[in-house]
C-alpha cells in the first residue's frame, strides 16, 4: 500500500523517525500535564515504576490516552511523508471496513472468553488460582467506563503503528510481507514490559496479528482482537479491585499460553473462514 508512484527510499525512514521523535515529545508533555492535573485536582502523583497517578483509575486513564495519540501520529505521517491516502493504513478499500469490523469482534470475543477459559483450567490444573474475585460494583464501574472508552483507540492505535505503519511504510522495501511483520512483532514486544514466556506471548501475538493484516487486507482483524483481549484483560483485573497492577507486566506463567494458543487458534481460524465466505477483499485494486 505505500509502493505508490510517489515513494522513495527516505519516505518511510523520515516517517518513522517523525512518529518517534514527535511521541517522545509527546509523552514528556504529558508528563507535564500530569502534574498540572495533579496541582488541580489534588491527586497525588506517585514515582512508582511507570505509574504517574496514586490514583490507578485516573493513571489508567491517562496512560491509555497518552498511546491512543498514536493514531493521529501514523495517519499523518502516511498523509505528510508517503503522499498517500491515510484510509490506506486501514485496509485495501482504503477505509476501516465496520461491518468486518464487526464480524471480527464477535470472533474476538468469543476466543478470548475460550482463551480465558482455558489458561483458568490449566492454572487450576497446577493448583494455581486465575486470580478472578469481585471487589463490587463501586470499585468496578469507574474503571470500567475508562476501561472501555480508551482502550478501543488504545489499541487501534498500536495496531496502526506496528502492523499499518512498519508493515505497509517498512515493507514498502521487501517483495515479500515476511520480513515487515516480523519487524513489527519485535518492535512491538520490546515496547511491552513483559519477561520471559511474556516476551513469547507478545511476539507471537505480533506475528498473528501482522499475517492476519496481509492476509485480509486490512487491520480489522487485528484492532478487533487486540480491543477484545484488552477489554477483558483490563476488565478482569478492574472486578477484582487490583487496579494498581493493571499496567504491570512482568513474567507470565507458561500456563498461559496454552490459554493464548486456544484464544489466537480460535480467532485466526475463525476470521479466514469468514473472509472467505464473505469474499473480503485482500488486494489493493
């Protein structure tokens, strides 16, 4: 989608620098910000790991918004640097196709919750609790609303950069998709906190993600499920009133894995069926 008539070999190089250097800019503005908010609204702020806000709801909130400004960052940089349409980062139709969003949601969530459920059997299978409680309803629907009115533009925009951006602007230079989404699914696990089976589960989610793009000619797919198991991810540990941990990542047991393996077999065959069935257009025209 970016091998257009108009570009040449610094285009997607200057482009990547520029989302780079303008989010770097961006975060510590809103750093700066954060402390404003902090003196008027008398939330405190706290220097513990990457946290900003004492508040973990509001610290939430804000962190969410913070990578949600991605989005306008890669569509303008496809618009400014490749000359190129930004819809072209959504799909080959160039536009977000909604009625195979929609399709992939139901997919998505239905993978998830099997996914879920199978690392929960695994873990209990160990003799390790899933940690699932229930803190109440005032503790949940607060972090819920932020929960889910961020998270779709949270991970839209991820999805954006590292499978719109590096997969179409980077391999703009390959002949072949291989090499553009393995890229992204590095990049996108070195920006995860994650350790050891985690940095696995990021990559590999990376790599599904990034074929599923080529393979449906679109980032329907991945937005679809990356908003899924964000929204449960973060949902689950909101219902437990463990909102000081959402943002932790750490180490992650192999258990599951086998959980993401059900969930990413699920979804991936699922979607192909459908876009089969429903004749989705994969190639630019």
């Amino acid at each position: 989608m970016a091998r257009t008539v108009l570009n040449r070999w610094w285009r997607p190089i200057a482009g990547t620098l520029a989302i780079v250097a303008t989010f770097v800019v961006i975060s510590i503005g809103a750093g700066l910000v954060a402390y404003l908010v902090s003196l008027v609204s008398g939330v405190p702020m706290t220097g513990s790991g990457a946290r900003l806000f004492a508040d973990p709801v509001l610290d939430l909130g804000f962190q969410l918004g913070v990578i949600a400004l991605l989005l306008p960052l890669v569509l303008g940089a496809a618009w400014a640097f490749q000359r190129r349409p930004p819809g072209s980062l959504s799909s080959v139709a160039l536009r977000l196709r909604w009625r195979w969003l929609a399709a992939c949601l139901l997919v998505a969530l239905v993978s998830v919750v099997l996914g879920q459920a199978a690392e929960a059997g695994m873990l209990l299978s160990a003799g390790v609790g899933p940690g699932y409680a229930w803190a109440g309803w005032g503790a949940f629907l607060p972090a819920l609303i932020v929960i889910v009115l961020l998270v779709p533009f949270q991970a839209a925009a991820e999805e954006y950069a590292y499978r719109g951006w590096i997969i179409q602007g980077l391999g703009a230079y390959f002949r072949n998709p291989w090499p553009a989404i393995l890229l992204g699914a590095v990049a996108f696990a070195a920006s995860h906190g994650y350790t050891g089976w985690g940095i696995v589960y990021v990559f590999v989610f990376g790599v599904l993600m990034g074929w599923l793009a080529v393979r449906t000619g679109g980032l329907e797919a991945p937005i679809a499920l990356h908003v899924s198991n964000n929204v449960v991810a973060f949902g689950l540990v909101a219902a437990s009133g463990e909102m000081n941990g959402a943002l932790e990542q750490g180490a992650v047991p192999w258990q599951a894995l086998i959980g993401s393996a059900v969930q990413f077999a699920v979804f991936g065959f699922g979607v192909l069926i459908i876009a089969r069935k429903w004749a989705i257009q994969t190639l630019s025209r």
